[in-house]
C-alpha cells in the first residue's frame, strides 16, 4: 500500500505516488528501474518491488522517487483518477505507447 487517502477529496493535495504512475512515469521519460534508482540513490529491488506492489516503502523513499521522476518532467495527477503526463517543457516525448516493451523496464 502507497500510502493512505485519510484526507479525502480536498482539492490541491500531495497524495503519494501510487506505484502504476511510477512506472508509467519511467515509461514515459524512457528510464528503467535502474535508472531511477541510480539517480535517488536506493535499491533497484526498492523501485522493482514498490511498482509491484509489494512491501511498504517509507513514504520519504516514495516522495524520493516521485521527485526524482517531477524534475525529469514528469507531472502527476490524482483527480479524476491518478495518472501522469510529461510537462510540455519536459526533456522531450520519451517513450511512445507503442514503443513500451518489457525491455523498457530493464
């Protein structure tokens, strides 16, 4: 679990990654779990095992994660459902839909 929704439905709110918008992010900018990893600082098994959905990361290595992918250029939103998108000023497209592979998450 990433996470808990406590505050409801507020507005303007910092939710926590959830782990399907971690690895759309990395899709998008073209980065593998290594990748991100690397560039937080953590265990690559960390970001293998939070975007499957296991375990219960502290939610700082999360914020670590989410921002790491944030300064890439990758924009996340909760409302109506969670979701991300690259900034229009981003580093470029990334990785096209119909370019995703599993190879991506190597």
């Amino acid at each position: 679990m990433a996470g808990s929704d406590e505050g409801g439905q507020s507005g303007a709110t910092n939710r926590p990654m959830a782990p399907e918008q971690s690895r759309a992010a990395r899709g998008l900018l073209g980065w593998s779990e290594a990748d991100l990893a690397r560039k937080v600082g953590l265990d690559e098994r960390l970001v293998r095992d939070f975007e499957a959905g296991y375990g219960d990361p502290p939610a700082g290595q999360i914020e670590a994660l989410r921002s790491a992918l944030a300064s890439a250029g990758a924009v996340f939103t909760d409302l109506p459902s969670p979701g991300v998108r690259l900034d229009a000023r981003g580093q470029g497209e990334g990785t096209r839909l119909q370019d995703l592979t599993t190879e991506n998450d190597r």
